[in-house]
C-alpha cells in the first residue's frame, strides 16, 4: 500500500516562500524511476498542474508559477518538494502530489494560503 503525505503548507503573506514536501512510503520504490507532479485545488476549481518532474529530471511549470516555484526531489530521503517563492495570493489552495498518472491513491494535501 503505498501512501503519500504532503507537509509544508501554511499560511504566509504576499511576497512570502514556502517549501512544500511529498513523502512517498510503501512499496513505491524510488521516486526516480518515476514522474512526478504537484497539483493544487482551489476552493470551486478543479484540480490543476503545478509542477512536474520527469523521470529523467526534466521540469515543466504551468505558466502562472514558471519563475516562482521549482519543484525537485531527494532520491535519498524518496521525498518530493515544490519551494514556492513570491507567493501571490492567488496561489491559495491545497496542495496534492502524485505521480504522472496513473495516479496512485490521493494523500490529504497540504493548506497553503497566502494573505495580501
């Protein structure tokens, strides 16, 4: 059973950073050999794609956070992160990681909400 927990989230002031981290238990095996994305959900919104990372380590961002968020991961620790800087408040929402579909079972997600 595999399970994914995101962390990180919080609430910050305009112009702020946050880390967000993504940690994959269970029989996943390294997150390496496999692509992985951040999604957010605001509230009355479908959930959309943040960030993604392939499995050969290439990125690719939606277009209203390309230069603010990177997103990356620790082969080490098996976590995946998304640091968010010049947080806006439309960044608002919950968090979710998972992998490029087909999606695994959905974690909780983390809160992230940025005040203006």
């Amino acid at each position: 059973q595999v399970q994914l927990v995101e962390s990180g989230g919080g609430l910050v002031q305009a112009g702020g950073s946050l880390r967000l981290s993504c940690a994959a238990s269970g029989s996943i095996g390294s997150i390496s050999t496999m692509g992985w994305v951040w999604y957010r959900q605001a509230p009355g919104n479908l959930r959309d794609v943040v960030a993604t990372i392939f499995r050969n380590g290439f990125t690719n961002y939606a277009d209203s956070v390309k230069g603010r968020f990177t997103i990356s991961r620790d082969t080490v620790k098996n976590t995946l992160y998304l640091t968010m800087n010049s947080l806006k408040p439309e960044d608002t929402a919950v968090y979710y990681c998972n992998k490029i579909p087909p999606w695994l079972g959905w974690g909780q997600g983390t809160q992230v909400t940025v005040s203006s």
